[in-house]
C-alpha cells in the first residue's frame, strides 16, 4: 500500500474538517489547494480592523497598497494601511522548552537535508534556534533558499516541520506544540536547575528521606550540602558527586548533555556517585534521586558496604515528587516570525517612506500583523517580531524569489496619516471594501 | 471570549454578521435601540460557545438518530429529526443550521423584549413575530443562480417560525435532485430536517442523467458515510421533473398532515410543486 490520503486537515475550528484536494471544508473558508489549506476569502475582519490578509500586493511597491482602509472607530477617522510586505530579510526565532541537549551553539539546523539555519543559545529551560534569514533565503543557493522559504512559511503557518541539527538532535517543531525531540514527546518544562528545585522543595522532603539529589545537566543540586538543608539541620550523609562542585551543594557537568535524566545523557543516576565517605554514611541511610521535572525518580537505601540499592519509594516521598512535575509549566515550541519592512514596503504605504518609520518610532503609528500586536526592534527601519499563533491561520504565503509574504498593517488617525504623505486619493471607506 | 468569532454589521448597519467556524449567521432585530443592544448582546454570547458545545458532540451528532445528547443546540437536532428517524436513515447534523437560528435567536428573547427578529443561518432561518406583525422572505429556488423567485409572507398568528432550504447543489449534501425544498414549520430546526428529507426522495433512482458519488469520497467525515450523493443533474424532460416532484410532494404532505411541517416548496429544474393547507399564510406566488 502506497497510497496516501491526499486529503488535509483543518485546524481553524474545532471541526476539523478533513478536506479533500479541491475541495473546501463545512465553513467554505478553507480550501485544500494542492495539498496546501488555503483560505478562500479575500479578507479576514477582526472586529472593525481590516487585516491584510489576502490583500495582494505588488513587488516592488511601487503602487500604493491595495487597500487604504477608512473606518469610523469611536468618531475618530482611523486609518488602517493594509498590504501584504513581501519580505527577504525574515526569519524565525524558535524557543523550545527542553533542558535536552539539541545540539551546541552554532550547529546547522537542516529540514531535509538542507541548512536553514543553526542553535544559537540556550535560555531558562529553552533552547533557542535561529532559522531562515536572508543569508539562508537568498544568500546560499536555490536549494536552500527554496527549502528555507518552505520551512518558515510551515512554521509561521501553525505546521509542523522536522529538523535535524549537525551532531545532535533530530525534533518536530510547531507553534504552540510540545516539541517532539527524538521521537518523545517533550512533557513540562523544568521548574528550574537542580538546585533551585532543591531550595523550593527542601522543606516537603523534610523527614522523608535523609539526602536528595535533583540531577540537572546544568546544576545538580544535593540536599544536605545545598543552603536550604543547612537552615533545615538536615546532616551530613558522606555522599560524594562526580563532578565540578560550584558552591557547596551544586556541581557542574555531572554528565554529558543529552535526553536522560535532567537534560543529561544518563539513564542510570548512581553513576554520577561517587563511594560514600565512611565517616559520614551509615548502612540504610535513605536517599531520593530526582530529575529537574520529576519525570525521572528513584529512591535508595545504602546497605551494609554502604552502596545504594534500588528501593520502592514511600507514597508520601512519591507525592513529593509529583509536586515537582506539578509545578512544571508544559514544554512547548513557540515561533516569532521576525521581518523588516524595506523601503519599497514603506512607500506603498506613504510617499515619505522615512516619515513613516519615524512615526512608528514615536508610536503615533500602530503596526499588526494579521492584527496581531507585533514587537518592533529600537533603532532604524521597521523590524519587527510577532508571534505566529496569534494571527489567523495561514496568514503567511510566499513568492518564488524566495521570500514569505506576511500580512503588515500600519494604523494611524486620518489627519496623522495626511501629515505622513499618505495616499488620500486612495483611501477607501471600510464598507466598500467589505462588499454588502 | 471566543477568538474565532467574527462579528461584523453588514454595509447597511442594520443586519449583524456573526461567524464561528461554519456558522454564518445574520440577525436583524427591530426593537428599541436599548433591547436591540440587549438582544445582540446575547447573541453573541451565545454564539461565543455554540461551536464548541457542538464539536463536543460531533462524533455522536453524525450517527443516526435517535442519540442521546448533552448540549441544548444537540438536544434541538434530535428533537427535529427524532419524527423522521424511524422511517428513514437521518442524523441529528440534518437539523444543525436550524438548530443553532433557534438557539441564537432563544437567547435574544431571553435577554429583552422584541417587536420582530430573525436570524437567519445561511438561508435557515428562526424567526420571532410579536402579535400583529409579520415577516416577508424572499425565496431562491436555484441556488447555483440565485435570484429572487418567489416571496413568502409570515403572519404572528400563523405557527411558523422557521424557514429551511435543502437543495443538492447546496452547503450540504441530498440524496435527491431538487435544486430547492424550501419548508416552513414551528422552528427552524424542524424546517432543516424536514427539508432535508424531502429532498431527499425528490429523486429519479437509477436515471442515466443524474451523476452521483458516495459522500466520503467528497468529504471523508460526512454523516451520510457511503450513501450516494448527487453531483450533477443533466437535462430532465418535463414528465421526469414532474415523477420527481411527484414523490417529494407525496412525502410533504405527509408530514403536512402529521403536523411536522406548516408548508413546503419543492423546485426542480424550473418546474414547482407546492404543498400547504394554509393559504392565507402561504400566499406564495411567483415573482413577476
């Protein structure tokens, strides 16, 4: 059986229509167009805003936009500048909740096959990649350029795509998603390193267990040598760690990176132990080892030579760590879209492309995208970063240059709008646009 | 709120456009500028949930009544289809637009007191009459050429309150070949079901004019799973068009004569039958 149910899946109700090439789904909004859920109106309203998308526009703008929108909002003459901005210097900056090792900084990110761009750092509980961008669009051969254009406009589009990075991980990323790293389903994000955990939870192990270890592949924190188990009298227990110790209870490097326990690459947590000091340790001396997340657990008891031995843990130790993964916000994958509009963009909107730019600098004029609030960067020109699962699904479509083409909307009072050079023979009232 | 929903006025401003998903509703209330507030209020609100209450439910909404069924829009679409189940194959999605008009327009009445309101769900339409007023509907008896055909005046003391069309080349499938099945009845879900299963028998069984395709190879989630359903009606003689009304009006009298439906009008290619015992409500005539 080779065949493969051509049909797609319409995620923008909770119908979820199936649609078959061709065709469109209950709402006659979404279509499936070769493959690709399209929508089938020209426009989309929110509330008394008309967004973007499905505008049209030309490349280069050198026409004004095709919509310049009139609409009467609180007496004030508002004026909404729709057009869709083409653009080649865009990008997507991915954050994924994982403490897994990925892959290090600076490692290429491929989707089939080709580089779409690369790991650039790790934030608290994320790992953060950096794809697209006009070195990728346009900079590194068609292949690529075509490869990268697909991969942003499924990203930005709500799709999911897979990337494998240079030495690390492969993972299935989507806006709003948990990450699929390696073929597992990432849960919760950490609650925080080892031994933060460690300093929120002493006080609940307390009298429960002599000795914790939270392992983390960035600081595995140990209970009775950590602060928090100090002001708790919690006594020595002659545990020793295999790594680099920071301050007293926590220690760097305990493992190497990777999807074990705590974003580590170990499987079995008593590796990271060295023997217990025969000073301080006794026989049946009990000890809790814990993952940042509380996905991994165990629990030990030393026996008579002092090693610890597999236990089953005490339920009241059990709810302890569930508190743990309970307070672990769920992993997900989130994508800003990120893109400057050009000169050319600009001018379809006012006949001062500068005026403009300096008028969104002074926040006289308010940008969207797909009606979406959007970041825009300090400094010169008009770059900005949006969150793709708050515009309309498939807001994003793209040109063979290669470039995505995004919704960009530029909102400002009538008399502000004259004064920017704007197009006032084009202005047109909202509802000759928006038809009967 | 519900971020899906649009909610926009028609260029008139008098007519609100509200849409979740598939539901495309219109509602007009003439009433005091306060109550009219009031009573879009509502609507929207009700709107807000309507959608998600009925994804809730749809895997059992798509079986074959009768179904026992949690949501108030749900319970309205078995109750509409609960008097043509035992006879003939008929899920509770056969009431679905009509359904959701009365549900909308309940909450509104709830909310304030109206003159007259209608709201209309992409042709299935509820509609509400204070004593002494009535509505005029325009009719459109070829929905792939619409035009106004035909129009129908409603009285506050007729019974009706809804209006449905079911045609094979509309929104939803038909196992029949009536371009139109316009049915009046006591609420709009009643009107929906009630159109739906004339059209259904207004039919040629096995006429080499007639293309048809089973529903799940349209759309692969359909409620009328296999069944063939029509997708194209070529030329047909007079005497065929008059067979196939011929059955459809047989059916509509039935339920005329069972109380399920106040009226019915049945389109095929041009030719008409209507069915109705009430001739002063139904002056239906044909536009000139």
């Amino acid at each position: 059986m080779t065949d493969i149910d051509p049909s797609i899946r319409c995620d923008a109700c909770p119908v979820m229509c199936y649609i078959k090439p061709g065709r469109t789904g209950a709402c006659d909004r979404y279509a499936n167009a070769d493959g690709v859920l399209t929508r089938t109106d020209p426009h989309v309203f929110l509330g008394d805003t008309i967004t973007a998308i499905g505008a049209g526009t030309t490349y280069p703008d050198y026409k004004p936009a095709p919509f310049i929108v009139s609409a009467q909002v609180e007496g004030v003459d508002m004026i909404t500048v729709v057009t869709e901005g083409i653009f080649s210097y865009c990008g997507a900056k991915i954050k994924i909740d994982t403490d897994r090792h990925l892959g290090l900084e600076r490692a290429a990110v491929r989707a089939g096959g080709e580089v779409v761009g690369h790991v650039t750092t790790a934030e608290y509980g994320s790992q953060m990649l950096s794809l697209g961008g006009v070195h990728h669009l346009t900079g590194s051969g068609k292949k690529s350029g075509r490869v990268t254009c697909e991969t942003l406009l499924t990203l930005c589009n709500g799709g999911a795509v897979e990337l494998s990075i240079e030495n690390g991980a492969t993972l299935i990323a989507q806006a709003g998603a948990a990450p699929i790293i390696d073929g597992v389903p990432e849960q919760k994000m950490r609650v925080g390193c080892g031994s933060a955990t460690i300093g929120m939870f002493a006080q609940q192990w307390r009298g429960l267990v002599d000795e914790v270890v939270v392992v983390d592949d960035h600081i595995t924190g140990v209970l009775s040598e950590h602060q928090a188990g100090k002001l708790l009298d919690i006594q020595e227990t002659g545990i020793r760690i295999q790594g680099r110790r920071s301050t007293p209870g926590r220690y760097f490097e305990v493992a190497a990176p990777g999807t074990g326990w705590g974003g580590t690459d170990i499987t079995e947590p008593r590796q990271i132990l060295g023997p217990f000091d025969k000073d301080h340790a006794r026989p049946g001396l009990t000890m809790l080892m814990v993952s940042t997340t509380g996905e991994h657990a165990g629990y030990f008891v030393l026996d008579k030579d002092l090693r610890p031995q597999p236990r089953a843990m005490p339920a009241p130790l059990a709810d302890a760590v569930a508190l743990i993964k309970d307070n672990c916000e769920p992993a997900l994958c989130s994508v800003l879209f990120m893109a400057g509009a050009g000169g050319s963009l600009r001018s379809g909107v006012t006949q001062n492309p500068v005026r403009l730019t300096n008028a969104v600098a002074a926040a006289i004029v308010r940008v969207t995208c797909g009606g979406a609030p959007v970041y825009i960067w300090p400094g010169g020109g008009i770059t900005f970063m949006v969150d793709v699962t708050k515009l309309p699904k498939n807001a994003f479509g793209y040109v063979p240059t290669p470039a995505l083409v995004a919704p960009i909307e530029f909102t400002m009072p009538r008399t502000d709008y004259e004064r920017l050079g704007g197009h006032m023979a084009d202005v047109r009232p909202l509802a000759a646009v928006r038809g009967a | 709120m519900n971020p899906r929903l649009h909610i926009a006025w028609l260029a008139d401003g008098k007519r609100l456009h509200v849409q979740d998903g598939p539901i495309d509703l219109v509602i007009q209330v003439f009433a005091s500028p306060d109550a009219t507030a009031r009573a879009l209020q509502a609507a929207v609100l009700r709107m807000s949930t309507v959608l998600g209450e009925l994804c809730a439910e749809l895997s059992l909404l798509r079986r074959a009544a009768p179904q026992s069924l949690r949501g108030p829009v749900a319970r309205r679409m078995n109750m509409a289809v609960l008097p043509f189940c035992a006879a003939r194959f008929i899920t509770p999605m056969a009431a679905v637009a009509g359904a959701v008009a009365d549900e909308v327009l309940a909450a509104m009445l709830a909310a304030a007191g109206l003159e007259r309101a209608y709201v209309n769900n992409g042709g299935d339409i509820a509609l509400h009459l204070a004593p002494g007023t009535s509505f005029t509907a325009g009719m459109v008896t070829r929905l792939e050429q619409p035009r106004l055909d035909a129009q129908l005046r409603i009285d506050s003391d007729s019974p009706t309150r809804g209006i449905a069309t079911s045609g094979w080349s509309g929104r939803s499938f038909s196992l029949g070949i009536a371009d139109a099945v316009t049915v009046t009845a006591a609420t709009a879900a009643a009107a929906d079901a009630a159109a739906t299963m004339i059209a259904n028998m207004v039919d040629l069984p096995g006429h080499p004019a007639i293309s048809r395709a089973p529903a799940t190879s349209i759309d692969p989630q359909s409620d009328l799973g296999d069944r063939l359903v029509t997708t194209a009606v070529g030329p047909l003689t007079m005497s065929e068009k008059q067979e196939a009304l011929a059955t459809g009006a047989a059916l509509a009298e039935n339920y005329l004569a069972a109380g399920l439906i106040t009226g019915a009008a049945l389109c095929v290619q041009n030719q008409s039958r209507i069915v109705n015992h009430h001739q002063r409500e139904h002056a239906l005539a044909r536009h000139p």
